[in-house]
C-alpha cells in the first residue's frame, strides 16, 4: 500500500512539474474553470449580500403588525383605530414614562435617480413616528441632524446617499407638488433600512393624503421574539385582520426573493462548465498524449496503472482547482463590498453590498473540483491503459 | 554463464489482428536464457525483435505457448502481477533513454527503488552507488536536458540496475549513439555481465554492439534462422 501511495505521489509530481512543457493548454483550462467559478461567485455573493442585508434588517426585539396577507409594506394598511387598541397589547416594552413603545409607520414609493445608470427607480419613504428612533437602536445620525415633526424634512440612508443622485444634504427634492428638504443622513449599520428616507409619519400622512391609515405598526417587545401577547389581541378582537410576526421573520421572508437568482446562477454556471470540462478533457487528453511514453515506461519499470490512473487524475484537479481559486479570487477582489441595488419584495430598490463569503468561496471549490474529476477521469483511464509496449515506441 | 536457465520459451506463437487481418510474427518459437548470459538479438526491421523483447519484459503477452523465468510460468499473469514481476526482476535500457525529463538523474535513478520497501537512507545509498557504477556521481543532481545522450543512457543503464534485477532488457541501447559513446555503453554492459553475473538481452541492429555479446542470434520472420545458435 505504501508503495502504491509514493507511486502515486511520484507520478503526481513528475505530472504536476512537467506542467510548463503544456502552458498554454494548460492555462486555458485554467481559464476556463475561473470564469465558470468567477460567475457562479458572482450570483451567490450578490443573492447573499442581499439575504445578509435584509436579515440584518429585521430585529428578534420588534414585533410587526401588518393587513393580512400583505406580505409587504407596500400592499398593507392598518387603522389609527387598530393601532390605538394594539398599543394595549401585552408584551410591548414601556417607556421610562410607562408609555408603550411603538411607531405607526407609512411606506410611500417616491422616484430617484439611479447614479450608476441615469435611470428613475423606486425609492422607499417611510414615514416613521418619533417611536420608530426608540425601536431601532442602531440608527444614528451621521450627518445633519433629526428631522422636525410637522416640516418637509427627509433623512436619507447612507446607502441611498452612495447610490442615487440628488439626495446630499442640504438638498431639496421634489416628490409630486411636494418639496422635501435632506436635513440629515442617518446609518443603521448596513440594512435595508439605509436604502429608504425617513420623515415624520403624520408629515407624509398629510402630504401623500393617507387620511388616518398608516401601513404598518412597529412595536418593541418586552422579550425578543415573543410576540404572543400581540397576536392573541389581535386574533380575539374581530374588527382587526392582521399580521403580527417580529420583524427578523419579516425580512427573512423578503430576503427570499432572490432565491431565483441563485437557481439562475447556478444553472448558468452549470452550462457554462460543460464548457470548461470540454476544455479540461482537451487539456488532459493531450497531457496524456504528451507523457504517452513516460507513462509507459514507468509501466514497463514496475509502476502500476493506477498510479498513472491518479496521476493524471490529480494533474486535472490541480489544474482545476487553480482555476478555481482564480475565479474566487476574482469574485472576492473585484465584487466583494461592491455596493448595488435591486427591486426589493416591495418594488423598491434595496441597497446592499456583494458579499462574498467562506461558504460560497467553498461552494466554487466544490464547483471547480467536479470539473477536474469528471474532466479527469476519462483521460485518466486512457493513461491507465496505455499499452507498456509504447515506451518502446521508438525503437525496431 | 551458469547452466541454470533463467528464461525459458517453449512453441511462443504471437499474432497481432487487425481488422480481419490476423498477422503472425512468431509461431512454435522456442529458446532458452542461461543465468548470466550476455545474448544479442539481432535482424531486419519487422522481423520480430523488439517483439520478442516485449515477451520476454513481460509487457506483452503470447498468444500460445509458455514463457518460463526462473521455473515459473509468467505468461499467465495478470497486469498488476506483471508489473510487480517486471519491477523484482526486470531492468529495461531503452534506445532513447526514457528518462523522465522533469527529474533529475538521481530522482531518474531512484523510480524503481520507489517501488520496493527500502526507506530513504537505503535508497540514497544504493541510487548513489548505481550511479558510481557507471560514472556518473558528478552529474547525479543534472537534469537529463543537461546531460549528453551517452551521460543520459548510463543513467538509464544505473536506474535499469539499481534495484539489482535478473535481466537486464535492452533496446537498441547504442542506436541513438556516436561510435565512441556506443563503446562506452557496451563496455559498461560487458563489465556488468562479467563481474556482476547480469543476465543481458540486446536487440540491436549494430553488429559491433552485437560483438560485446557473450552470442548472438539473428531473427528473420518470426525463426531464429542460425538454429545452432538457439537452445
């Protein structure tokens, strides 16, 4: 066994050094696997940094109440009426003055300019009641200052500063009939909050004609994730027909929407390593075609066929797995961080980093190894049953 | 010599087929190898050799008949059993080296040693005095592409040996050699066979090579046509 071992490990060598005499062949199947695993990188790190922005975006310490079967802001109405007899519910934390803490919230889509594109996209205002800064802990005012209850003022994300045009500070924007002044820019520490502008609820009530309904109602929860005191006052009284979930639950949920995007990327790169493969059994058919004599010699002296079997097998995987460190490299140096933004569950764009990650460098590894071993076995089997006879081709 | 036979042939038929066509290089061929015989094959082009060689290195099977080394029947063996006979018993010269070109002459002579149970240390030492044996110990960490043709056959002549086998099989060993450095090369083959007692088949087509040989038997059509000379 051990001299099959240090057969093998001396073919996979001899074949791993004599890769110079084969560069360019070589090196094109190198190639070939990095663009396979670079694309693949690049759908599972942009559905990922989508995932990690809106799950880092929902709180276990916040229970939302939304219509039922909304499934998103957007499509969800809640009364004033609702919201006063809620405020009541068990299990939402108090204030140091005894007052339950919670925010009556709109989401309005207003337009903006896309910087990277010049194109008008969906941008989220959520209109926020004083409650809402108490809810959210990780808000912070970065730059400007609060907006005022009952002004046209605006505080907009960082995310939405970085990629839309018009929003600096100091600026005004017009939504509609209506001019808005950025009085400051806040940051909530990279979630999907940051892609959205925030003024005061009954402000944008007003000005957007809401009459008294607001779209959802936030509240903080005496214990993370319990949200049971809530659901039972909701479900008990029949004038109400609504959600109530936490908003970790919530987001979740929305952060499933690029699922698709995955199964897209990784269809995509499946096709394309059918590519890569026929490259990789190019590459290796001819590495064998190449070393057709040494292999037989080394038969000849005693080697066994299996050791010329994963010698040429481990040439492939190496190979492919440089590729495959290439391509993730790439993905990791040219994507990871890069801020882009997408139609979100409530069509508005979200803001959100690439973001690569151990697993999906892992998932391309993986990828990269299928291909060296599928586009290695066959030619590896040729090299183990080359006939001994060929080294001495050359001769009589 | 020994009288003690070494390899034995006994009515050897090969025929290789292709397509329909069934070509036949060697039928009813008998022969006998004594221990530390010195024996050139010599003939025309198609007229068997390097066929003969490949039954007698066990890299090629007969069709019919038996093929004996040292009273065991070896034409019977399957692929991994042949390997591991050719790697106890077995050393090939071939005409054009096979070196392995991305290994220096030490590693080169080291391949076969890598095959039995000897560690390291034993490996060194006996790959160093192979290479002693033909000269070579100046050029053991030179690659073959920095080595002269005839530097490079005698370190294909110290990996054949290094691991001490019964026969030594070589193949047109001179025939990629200037006069001068065939000379050498044989004269390495002769001390090998008269000091050492190494059993040597040659095929070759050089009749001054052939003189090095203890005998001589020259091959036409599949038939050792000086049948004196075969056993």
């Amino acid at each position: 066994m051990g001299s099959l071992l240090s057969q093998i490990w001396t073919v996979i060598v001899m074949n791993i050094r004599s890769l110079p005499k084969r560069l360019w062949m070589s090196l094109a199947a190198v190639f070939a696997v990095s663009v396979v695993v670079a694309v693949l990188l690049s759908f599972l790190a942009m559905a990922n940094g989508f995932e990690q922005t809106l799950a880092g975006t929902g709180s276990e310490k916040i229970g939302i109440i939304s219509r039922k079967g909304s499934r998103s802001e957007l499509n969800s109405t809640v009364s004033r009426d609702n919201i006063n007899i809620l405020a009541t519910a068990p299990g939402i934390a108090r204030d140091a003055d005894n007052n339950p803490v919670y925010s009556a919230e709109l989401y309005v889509i207003v337009n903006g300019i896309k910087r990277t594109t010049q194109t008008e996209v969906n941008l989220p205002l959520r209109g926020i009641s004083l409650g809402g800064f108490e809810l959210r802990d990780t808000v912070e005012i970065v730059a400007g200052r609060q907006f005022e209850p009952g002004r046209n003022e605006l505080i907009v994300g960082q995310g939405v500063l970085a990629e839309f045009d018009g929003f600096e500070l100091g600026r005004e924007v017009r939504f509609g009939k209506t001019t808005w002044k950025v009085v400051g820019v806040f940051s909530t520490g990279g979630s999907a909050f940051e892609s959205e502008l925030w003024a005061d609820a009954l402000t944008v009530q007003t000005q957007f004609q809401r009459g008294t309904t607001f779209q959802t109602m936030r509240v903080l929860l005496e214990e993370p994730g319990n949200i049971e005191g809530i659901k039972q006052l909701a479900e008990d009284d029949p004038r109400m027909n609504l959600d109530v979930e936490t908003e970790a639950a919530y987001f979740a949920e929305q952060g499933s929407a690029l699922r698709g995007i995955v199964v897209f990327g990784w269809g995509l790169s499946i096709v394309m390593a059918l590519g890569a493969l026929a490259g990789a059994l190019n590459t290796m058919y001819t590495s064998v075609a190449s070393r057709g004599t040494e292999i037989a010699t080394l038969r000849a002296i005693g080697f066994s066929n299996m050791s010329a079997f994963f010698g040429t097998l481990a040439e492939s995987i190496v190979l492919s797995i440089i590729g495959g460190i290439v391509g993730a490299l790439v993905s990791y140096l040219f994507l990871d961080g890069v801020t882009a933004s997408t139609l979100g569950a409530s069509f508005s764009q979200v803001v959100f980093d690439f973001q690569m990650s151990p697993q999906l460098f892992k998932n391309g590894i993986i990828l990269a190894l299928i291909i060296g071993l599928v586009g290695g076995v066959f030619p590896a089997w040729r090299a183990a049953r080359l006939p001994v006879t060929l080294a001495f081709k050359n001769s009589m | 010599m020994s009288d003690e036979i070494l390899f034995e042939l006994k009515n050897v038929a090969k025929k290789f087929v292709k397509g329909t066509e069934s070509i036949a290089v060697f039928d009813n061929l008998n022969m006998s190898i004594k221990k530390g015989d010195f024996l050139a094959i010599m003939g025309p082009s198609g007229s068997g050799k390097t066929t003969l060689l490949n039954l007698l290195g066990g890299v090629d099977k007969p069709t019919a008949g038996e093929i004996n080394f040292d009273g065991k029947r070896v034409d019977t063996l399957s692929e991994g059993q042949l390997a591991a006979w050719r790697a106890n018993n077995i050393g090939f010269i071939f005409q054009f080296y096979n070196l392995m070109p991305m290994l220096n002459a030490n590693r080169n002579v080291e391949l076969p040693l890598l095959l039995t149970r000897l560690g390291k240390q034993q490996r060194k030492k006996n790959v160093a005095a192979a290479l002693e044996l033909v000269n070579l110990s100046d050029r053991a960490r030179h690659m073959p592409s920095e080595m002269s043709g005839g530097q490079q056959q005698r370190v294909a002549i110290a990996r054949a040996l290094v691991s001490d086998p019964k026969l030594l099989l070589c193949d047109e060993p001179t025939g990629d050699l200037d006069r001068e450095t065939a000379d050498e090369i044989l004269g390495i083959l002769q001390l090998l066979n008269s000091k050492f007692g190494k059993t040597i088949v040659m095929v070759t087509h050089d009749p001054q090579a052939a003189k090095y040989a203890k005998r001589t038997l020259h091959l036409d059509k599949g038939q050792f046509v000086e049948k004196d000379l075969a056993a």
